[in-house]
C-alpha cells in the first residue's frame, strides 16, 4: 500500500493495516532501518510472558503436587 508523506512528515497507516495488527490511537510504533528500507514495528505494552504472569490459578497447592497430578491424570 502506497501511502504519501505529509510536510510535517508524517504518514497514514491504512485502516486495513491499522486494524489487522491492532492499532489504535495511542499505540506506539518504533522505526528503524534495515538495509535502506523503513521498517516500523508496533511496540508491544508489556511482554508476553509478563501479561501471561498469574493466568492458572493453583488453588493453594504447591507446584509439585501440581506436576504430579498432571503427569498421572489423577484430579
């Protein structure tokens, strides 16, 4: 998608785009170059593993009761 630079340098990020990788007003998108292209990477709010961070509940048990469990199938 062809897009044109305004005189403050400034680009429209088409909504098809915009609204297949989730950006919104407020999103931040990092530039950089690589090999002589421009590249622009939406910058993610908080790593992956951190927002996964307390998803399973363990229900007050120990993590080796849990493995256990998991591993024999017993509930």
């Amino acid at each position: 998608m062809k897009v044109a630079v305004s005189e403050k340098g400034q680009v429209t990020i088409p909504k098809a785009l915009r609204e297949r990788l989730g950006i919104q007003p407020g999103s931040q998108i990092d530039f950089v170059e690589v090999e002589g292209e421009l590249v622009g990477r939406k910058v993610m709010d908080r790593d992956p593993v951190d927002a996964a961070w307390g998803v399973l509940r363990s229900r007050g048990r120990h993590t080796d009761e849990l493995l256990a469990e998991l591993r024999d199938g017993s509930r």
